[in-house]
C-alpha cells in the first residue's frame, strides 16, 4: 500500500515472483471513470472508490494467496479490505515527497501523475497502533523490498 510513486506495482511483482503467488493490480479494478477523473488530475471522492474497494476486497478474498498493489490511503478503506478479506496483511511503503515526484515524473503511460501526488499525500492515514501495517521505506532496492515482502508473506496464516 502507499501513495502513487512508492513502487506498489514494482515491488509487488517482485515480491509475487519470489513468493510463488499471483500479483495483482488494484489499478486494473477501477472503472472508466475513476481512470479518466485521474487522468485529469482530479482526486476520486470517497463514493468513486466505493465499487473499487467492494472490487478488491473480492479480489482479495477470491484470489488468494496473492500480493496485491493497492493504494488502501485511509483507515476506512483497509477497515473496509479486512471486511471481505480479514487475513489480508498491508505493507505500507513509505517514502519522501521528493522521491515520489521523481518517480512520477519520470513515468510515462499511467493515469496517475504527479499532479495528485498532493492529494494522496494528504488522504493517506498513517497507520493506527491497532492496524497491523507494516512500514518500509520505499527509498530501498525492490530486491530487499521483495525479499522482505515474501518473508511477510509467508508468516503464519498468511501463506
């Protein structure tokens, strides 16, 4: 989980691949219109997202075992993700706004670009002392990223 730019899909993958699972997008789960509002520049509302989360925590639930890219920014969304899929463990990847905008500004054909990096950044909920959220710093290499991923992965109840 994290704001655009922190390497949800990169890690993710790689994570995936050194696991033995399957990797999935929450990206690829938004309809039409949230893609277009993004491709805009225009924040999605708490009622855009609503379908998507419903969509993920199917996802979650249904595809299991998995690693997932999701951006799951507030509390309510996560709450509403363990609804559907309680054993679902997020992994925050956090990382500066300078990074980030490097990032993003160095991608080329996604929705999300650097001009709602701001508004990711203050929809995100750090992490309350009752979640189990794990925090990693997104400014290392994806292989110990992954690596550590996988090793979370794998604990109990969750593989």
């Amino acid at each position: 989980m994290g704001v655009s730019g922190a390497g949800k899909t990169t890690v993710g993958l790689a994570a995936a691949a050194s696991s033995g699972v399957q990797f999935l997008d929450a990206d690829d789960l938004h309809g039409e219109a949230n893609v277009e509002k993004m491709r805009s520049g225009i924040p999605l509302t708490d009622d855009d997202r609503a379908p998507w989360l419903d969509a993920v925590a199917t996802s979650l639930r249904d595809d299991a075992p998995c690693i997932m890219a999701c951006s799951a920014l507030r509390r309510a969304y996560r709450d509403r993700l363990r609804e559907d899929a309680p054993h679902t463990a997020f992994v925050l990847l956090r990382a500066s706004r300078q990074l980030l905008a490097e990032r993003l500004a160095g991608r080329s054909g996604h929705y999300m670009t650097e001009r709602l990096l701001d508004s990711q950044l203050a929809t995100l909920d750090d992490p309350e002392d009752d979640e189990v959220v794990i925090e990693v710093d997104a400014a290392r290499s994806v292989e110990s990223l992954a690596e550590e991923i996988a090793a979370v992965f794998a604990g109990p109840g969750l593989g």
